[in-house]
C-alpha cells in the first residue's frame, strides 16, 4: 500500500472508530505528522486524561500506553506493537523495587514515569523529566526520598536541590547512556559555535557539557526560542523534527553515539541514537492496530487504582 493510502485509511478508521492517536516526540517524522497529539511523557498523560475518544492509539512505548490506560480505565488503549518496551522501565522490576523500599522505610517513593505499572503502584508520586525537579523541590527538605528508576535523572535533581536524602536506583536508559564526553568533544570541535543541549538521562560528565539540559519538550521550547544558529543535540533524534519543523533556519545535528558526524536525521540512520523501541511504531503497524483493534494494553484493577494516585498526585501538582 502507497504511504498516502495509509495514511488516507488511518484517518478514515479513526473517524468511524471515534479514536484519537497520541504520539511521542521520539516516534517516526511520518508517525509524528499524522498524530492528533504529539508530546512528551507528561504531556501526553495529561491530553489522555482530557480526550473524548473511545479508542487511543498510543505511538509511544509500553509505560506510556500503560499509563493512559490507568488514568482511563474505561477506554480502549491499544498499542500498534506489544515489543516497544524500554530498557529504563526493565531496569526497575517490582519485586526489587518494593524490596528497596522495604530495606529503606520512611522514605517518599518518588519515581518517573518510565516504569512498569506495578513499579507506580509502589510509588507515592510520579514524575516526568519535565516537572522532576518541581515534585522533589514540593516535598519539604527534611522528608527523605527515594528516587527510581533513573540514575542520571536522580542524580541530576541532587545535584540541583542539593539534598543528601535522597536514595537513587541505580537504572538508565541505554539510548541517553551511549553518549559520551569525547563524541561530544568532537562535535563542539566541528561546530565551535553550537550549543549542545541535553536530556537528563545522560550521564553527569555529559550534561556538565551541556549548554541547556531539559526534558524532550523544555529542549524543543528552548530550541525554538533562543537565538543561536546550530545545536547539537544528546537525546533521541526523533524530536528533532519537531525542532526543524519550529526552526526551519537552524541547523539541528544529532550527537549520534558514534563519531560519525552526521546532520542527517533518518529514522533508520546508522549513526543516530534512535530509541529502537520507539522506532517500532509505523504506519503499517498503527493501521493495523485500528483495524483490528489491537494490541489492548490491560491492567489488573488493583494495581490500576494504586498506579493512579501516584499518577494524578503528580498531575495536580
Ligand atoms: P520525556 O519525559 O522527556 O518525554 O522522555 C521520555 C523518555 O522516554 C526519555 O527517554
Ligand atoms: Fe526508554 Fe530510553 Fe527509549 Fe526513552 S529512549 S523509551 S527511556 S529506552
């Protein structure tokens, strides 16, 4: 089937179907162009417990379609392919996790949102990269905290609130750890005028390079606002896209985790650091999941309204 018919058909199912897709900054460009909303992690949470639809289609990995189904239980949430997983979230099983916590008792469990629905129903509140540091900096400075699963994130929050009592998991994702200090030595070598921006995922020698570190929607708004020429840019290279797309005069280059340099962003590029769970999602596979209303994303009830309140405690700070 022709791209255009696909994507004629997506939009003619969803119509009938009542369904709305979600799609994250770090899917496919042609996956991005079609969406109804796109994001970042706590932006999507936030537009799925808003919608009206009877079916969500969620272009995403499996934590963020899981957390849409717990904040709406009553809707069909499917995801194209049941594979899109997240080396993070695997990094923090429930069974250690609670045993974690068991081991270290009066602590607040504070935990981002890159983690298993059973791993949230242990947490006292959520987060995101995007409001991390708020939902720290809301707990007074004497409360101690356990903050899991992502290292880098953890310690990046640390180090800005400047709080010893906080416990870090010691998780990471692969796709923000492959960035390294000498790649982007090299970068700023071959492009002496750019600024590098950063995820908090990377690690701490990676990010005390960086000119601005922020969450998959702070480094896009930052890209568009500010008033330098070319970035470097250490996260998954699906967002920038979105940043050409607001800045057509920039020039946006992937920190691929290779030396290869490249300005090029392809969704298969060899040298970019594509999130391969995220790259997942295609069009074939969306029209599918419509169609054929699958893959349904299901949790069990109990974890579900335990998984919630630590959802919607971080969505109403
Ligand atoms: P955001 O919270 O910035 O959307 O990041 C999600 C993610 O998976 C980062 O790797
Ligand atoms: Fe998970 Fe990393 Fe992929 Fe984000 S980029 S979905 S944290 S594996």
């Amino acid at each position: 089937m022709l791209k255009t018919e696909i994507i004629e058909k997506i939009k003619k199912l969803k119509q009938k179907k009542n369904a709305v897709l979600l799609a994250h900054y770090y899917q496919r460009s042609e996956v991005q162009d079609i969406a109804d909303f796109l994001g970042d992690s706590l932006q999507l949470s936030q537009a799925a417990a808003k919608t009206k639809a009877d079916i969500i289609v969620f272009a995403g990995v499996y934590f963020m379609a899981e957390t849409v189904k717990i904040l709406s239980p009553k809707k069909k949430v499917l995801i194209p392919d049941l594979s899109a997983g997240c080396s993070l979230a695997d990094s923090c099983k429930a069974e250690d996790f609670k045993e974690f916590i068991e081991q270290n008792p009066g602590y607040t469990v504070i935990s981002y949102v890159n983690t298993d629905a059973s791993v949230k129903a242990l947490t006292d509140i959520c987060c995101t990269s995007s409001n991390a540091l708020q939902i720290v900096n809301s707990l007074p400075k004497d409360k101690k905290i356990i903050f899991g699963p992502d290292r880098n994130l953890g310690n990046y929050i640390k180090s800005l609130t400047g709080r010893e009592n906080m416990l870090i998991w010691d998780g990471a994702c692969h796709v923000h750890e492959a960035f390294s200090v000498e790649n982007i030595i090299d970068f700023r070598k071959q492009y002496p005028q750019a600024k590098v921006l950063a995820h908090p995922e990377c690690k701490e020698p990676v990010l005390l390079l960086a000119d601005y570190i922020g969450s998959t929607s702070a480094l896009l708004a930052f890209s568009a606002s500010d008033n330098t020429q070319t970035y470097i840019v250490a996260t998954e290279p699906g967002i920038i896209h979105q940043m050409r797309q607001k800045s057509p005069k920039k020039e946006f280059i992937p920190a691929s985790s290779s030396n290869t340099l490249s300005s090029e962003v392809d969704d298969s590029c060899g040298a970019c650091s594509n999130c391969e769970f995220m790259k997942l999602i295609t069009l074939e596979k969306i029209y599918d999941s419509l169609l054929n209303e699958q893959f349904e994303v299901n949790i069990e009830e109990n974890i579900r309204q335990k998984a919630e309140k630590s959802i919607v405690k971080m969505l109403n700070l």
